[in-house]
C-alpha cells in the first residue's frame, strides 16, 4: 500500500540458497522510489543489488595448540613489580603529562596509569613532596592522575604524602573519602604507615572512613606481626580509641551515640591490636543504663578480638 502523500517507497527481495542448514548464497534486490517532485507516480529511482556466497569452511579447535617452548613459569605478580630501576621525579612528571594528553578511556592511558603506580613505588617521601608541589594539577577534563594513582601505590612513602593531603585541606572531600578507604586494601602495611594516620582520628569531625580505613589496616598489620600490641604505633592507635570510650561508653545525646558507634565499630575492625581495651568494652555492655545501641556495639567489638583475650570472662554472666 501506498498513499498519496508517501514519499519514499523502498522494496527488498531476497532470494536464499540453503543446503544442510547452510546458508550457501543469497542473493537481495533493493528498489526504491522517490516520488516528492513527480507526478502520475514517477520519479527518482535507484536499485541495489547484492550477493553474498559461502566459499569455504573450515574446521576450528577450541584451543589453539601452543608449542611447549613458548610456555615457561612466572609468578602471578606483574612483570612491573619485579622490575628494579631507578626512577627520578621528572620521568614521573613526565609521565604525568603524558597521561594528561592521552584520551581518558584509551589503551595508552590504561597503560600509561599502570606504569605512573609503579614507578611512584620507587620515589622517597622528599621525591614524593616534590612532585605533589610540581604535579597536582588537573588535566583538561579536570582529572587529577596523580590523586588517583597515589591510593594504588601503597608504599609508606605514599601514605605518608597521601595523610599531609588530607590533613593540608586541599582535597575535595570525595577524594579524601577515596584515600582513606584505599588504606584497608594496602597488603603490606607497616607501623610507619600507622604512625602517620594515627593523629587524624583526633582531627575535628574525623569521619568514618577515617576510623574504618585506619582500624582496618591496624588490623592486616597486626595479622601479620605477632607482638603488634608492642608496637608504639599501634599502643598510640588503641589509647586515641581508649580514650573516645570515656571509660564505661556514657553519651548524652544522639551526636554523642552515634560517634561512639563508630568508635566501637573500629574497635571491632582493629581486632587483635584492641584487646587491652576489653575490660571497658565488657563495662560498656553490661552497664544498664547505657542504650541498648551502645551495649550491643560494645559486644561486636569483640568479633575479632581473639579467645586468648577471655571473651567470656570479660562478659557479664545473665544479663
């Protein structure tokens, strides 16, 4: 059907050649008609002809055979992290502009990042400071490809710059939310690294990524070291929580409970390290007059701290 006002009208016709279930040709006729400056049903046509034929098929195995002198054994670490070299500041600068260049989705950039991770893992502290003060600038697309490398580098040195960004102000505060939670996935952490963070838990208004991301790598720390309670650093990180408990956990209003909340949930993350504080966090859940949020709080804070501490002596009996 066609009516009076259409202006285009189109046709296709196909003509298919199947044997076995193979399609081996097809062969597709399309006509069309313009008719907008014609009368009586003339005009503009045009006709496009197309064939398409199957020449060959081939068998393919699901596995490619591979010649057993390619094969040789690695560890599953990145080549790159085996690599020892010498990398300076200004390579890394460079690589930074590089990065600023490249398109933001591209294969290069991908590359380009992976390579600006490993070689800040290489740069001292001073080296570091140095490049924050020449390199913090934003690309074209407002992106800061340091910012977003340093959370990946996981070196003290990296920590350590990435605590005075934070303490400094300068960052927005999603990025200061993206650095403290990249501390809980930091595989080796070390009591430098802790020593640094601890002051911030004290900071005004210290949130609770702060609290969460701190406790967490204490606790990886402390998993990994077997007399972490001896640790000043981590003696600095337990007395900061001690002393938030105020004792027996008593608040006074909502603000109040829901910072000790907090405080007794990164108890619970930091585990091992928090076992000395197990009298007050027993006194916490078994005083009646605290909430009932608070005293079940207190009682999670047990969740990682070992049986060796008495758990359940600690705990008071039918109550």
């Amino acid at each position: 059907f066609q009516s009076e006002h259409q202006i285009l009208s189109s046709k296709l016709e196909c003509v298919q050649n199947i044997k076995d279930g193979i399609l081996e040709e097809a062969k597709c006729t399309e006509t069309s008609l313009v008719t907008q400056f014609s009368q009586n049903g003339n005009g503009a046509t045009t006709q496009t002809q197309s064939l398409l034929k199957l020449f060959q098929v081939e068998t393919e195995s699901l596995y490619a055979k591979v010649d057993s002198k390619d094969l040789y054994v690695t560890s599953m670490l990145y080549e790159r992290e085996e690599m020892e070299r010498e990398v300076t500041g200004g390579e890394v600068t460079e690589l930074l502009w590089k990065l600023c260049l490249a398109h933001s989705v591209s294969f290069e950039a991908a590359d380009l990042f992976m390579t600006l991770v490993f070689e800040l893992r290489h740069l001292s502290l001073e080296a570091l400071k140095v490049l924050w003060q020449k390199s913090s600038f934003k690309c074209r697309d407002n992106w800061q490809p340091l910012i977003d490398a340093l959370p990946s580098c996981a070196t003290e040195a990296c920590v350590v710059l990435m605590k005075e960004i934070i303490a400094s102000g300068e960052l927005e505060e999603d990025k200061v939310e993206y650095f403290f939670w990249s501390f809980s996935f930091i595989s080796k952490p070390t009591s430098g690294m802790i020593e640094s963070l601890a002051p911030l838990l004290k900071a005004p208004g210290a949130s609770q990524s702060c609290f969460l991301g701190l406790t967490a790598l204490l606790h990886r720390f402390c998993s990994a070291e077997t007399s972490c309670a001896d640790v000043p650093a981590v003696q600095i990180v337990i007395r900061t929580l001690g002393k938030f408990l105020g004792g027996n956990c008593t608040v006074q209003d909502s603000e109040q409970l829901n910072k000790m909340q907090l405080v007794l949930k990164a108890i619970g993350n930091a585990g091992l390290a928090a076992a000395s504080l197990s009298p007050v966090l027993s006194l916490c859940a078994s005083l009646r007059s605290n909430q009932i949020e608070i005293r079940l709080a207190a009682i999670q804070a047990f969740r990682r701290i070992p049986c060796s501490a008495r758990v359940s002596d600690l705990l008071p009996a039918g109550d």
